[in-house]
C-alpha cells in the first residue's frame, strides 16, 4: 500500500468528531466552522479510501476503519504532544527556577530590595521569593536541605560547614536614638536625663537585652523586630535602641549615653559555595555597604 503524507489538521479534526459523537460540537471545541470540518472529513475519507463514520439524528457512528483510526490516532497525538514538549525542555538553555531570601525586614529594605532590580533583569529566569526570617539554630539545616537559598541574619554562630559560605556584611552597634523632629536632647546625656522617655527595644529571646538596662531604665516599650523600633522611635514615642549605622541613614540623632557600651550585632549572609546566584547578590550587596 502506498503511504501518502497525510495532513495532521485533518487527523485532528477527526479526533475531535469521534471524541464529541458530534461534527457541530466538534467545530465549536476548534474554532472552526461546521462546513469546513465536513469538508475536511470528507478530503480525509478520499484520501484513505474508507468510510470513517456515519451520521444519524443522535450524532455519528464510527465505521469499523473509524474506530481503528481513532484508537490509534489517540495514541498517536498524545505521542506527538510529547515529544513536542521534550524537545521546547531540551532547548531551554535557561529553564526557569526559584530563588529563595530569607531575612528580616529591615535587612530586605536596605540591602535586598536596593538591588532587586538588577538581579531580576539579570536573572529574567528566575522566580525570587521572600520568606520568613530564619531562626539561627535553623540556618544550616534550611540550606543543606536547599529550603532557602540565601540566608541574612544577625547572628553569632562562629562553626559552619565547608559547603556553606558565610559573608559579614556588617557589624552594628545598637545606641540610643531619637527623631530630632519630636525632641531635643543634648548628645551627651547621662541616664536620669532619660528616665521621663519611654525606652524601645526589640526582645531579644524572651528577655529584655540586659540585666543594666532593666535596672536602669523603668519605662519599656518591648517590640518584636528593629522595624517596629524605628516607626514608634519616627513617630515621637520615646527614645529607641536601634541600629548606629541604620539609625544614621534614617536621619536620627544618636545619643551618647554614659556608662553604656553599645551591644553589637553581627549581619552575616549564608548559602551554599555552589549557589552562583548567591555569590552574585554578594557582589551586588558589598557596593551598599
């Protein structure tokens, strides 16, 4: 028997007939008109040679030849979807991917967000994702099993494995703060000169920072994170402890607080050595600091 190049269209089509039992609900599901289709099953018969189905009041009725087509014409889109797909997936020189940030809110607004607009115009193939800031005893678990993939936080933790690379970005010193808008003290100030203002912390886990400040100061206001600090410390509450480095950028004035040593953190960046994405915002961060 002589193979002729049958067109694919028309098998198409008639998989969508034998499928709807209907040429007029076959034509609506392709967007073709009822007489176009007819005409396509009838050049498609001629050209096989057969008879495919039979219409009646309720449809049409597959020939014993139309049956043998469909269920093999079935097998043989479904063979044709896939190696299209196969071969769009090997072509993809930069297939698409997930990079995950994890980091507290003041961390993501000044050293994150700043450059979120080169790295996504650099990295169109990628999907970032903003999670939770990840508790210390947590970082090195979340990375080795690739939860996350860039890790910022203040820490202390001094052992990390090989494959984990750390980067300090900063050290910060946490002083006394204020919005010169709403008040107007002398830089230098001793502790009684303070005792009217309400005091703002962040906790730190569970406890106020230190047994010093609780003896000294009366007045608290306790909060969760550095953001919530800064807005009551903008909005005139009281005299925060924030940031020297931040506190500075945000325009406040820092008070020099005698007997007071300021309590340092650490920000240090964590992901794998491998993750060349990591590496790049790396790069990207050290020109802000």
């Amino acid at each position: 028997m002589e193979f002729k190049n049958y067109n694919y269209d028309a098998i198409k089509y008639f998989i969508a007939v034998a499928s709807h039992g209907s040429l007029s609900k076959a034509s609506y599901s392709l967007g073709i008109s009822e007489s176009a289709l007819s005409q396509s099953m009838k050049n498609l018969e001629q050209s096989l040679n057969v008879i495919l189905f039979h219409r009646n009041t309720r449809g049409i009725i597959l020939t014993k030849e139309g049956k043998t087509l469909y269920e093999k014409a079935q097998i043989g889109n479904e063979y044709f979807k896939e190696a299209i797909i196969n071969t769009l997936r090997t072509n993809q020189n930069n297939p698409l991917q997930t990079f995950k940030i994890s980091a507290p809110t003041s961390i993501l607004n000044n050293y994150i967000i700043p450059i979120m607009k080169k790295m996504t115009k650099k990295y169109k193939n990628t999907n970032f994702i903003f999670t939770s800031s990840t508790k210390e005893s947590n970082i090195i678990e979340k990375l080795q099993k690739q939860e996350i993939d860039l890790i910022i936080n203040k820490t202390s933790r001094s052992f990390i494995p090989k494959e984990i690379k750390t980067t300090t970005i900063s050290e910060h010193d946490y002083c006394f703060t204020y919005n010169p808008k709403h008040f107007k003290l002398n830089t230098n100030v001793t502790t009684k000169e303070l005792e009217n203002y309400p005091i703002i912390i962040k906790q730190r886990k569970g406890k106020n920072d230190n047994s010093w400040m609780n003896a000294t100061f009366k007045k608290f206001i306790v909060c969760k994170n550095d953001e919530t600090v800064l807005n009551l410390i903008n909005n005139g509450i009281g005299i925060g402890l924030y940031p020297k480095q931040l506190a500075q950028k945000e325009k406040l004035e820092i008070l020099h607080l005698k007997n007071y040593t300021p309590i340092k953190r650490t920000i240090k960046a964590f992901y794998l050595e491998n993750n060349e994405i990591a590496k790049d915002f790396m790069k990207e961060i050290s020109k802000l600091v």
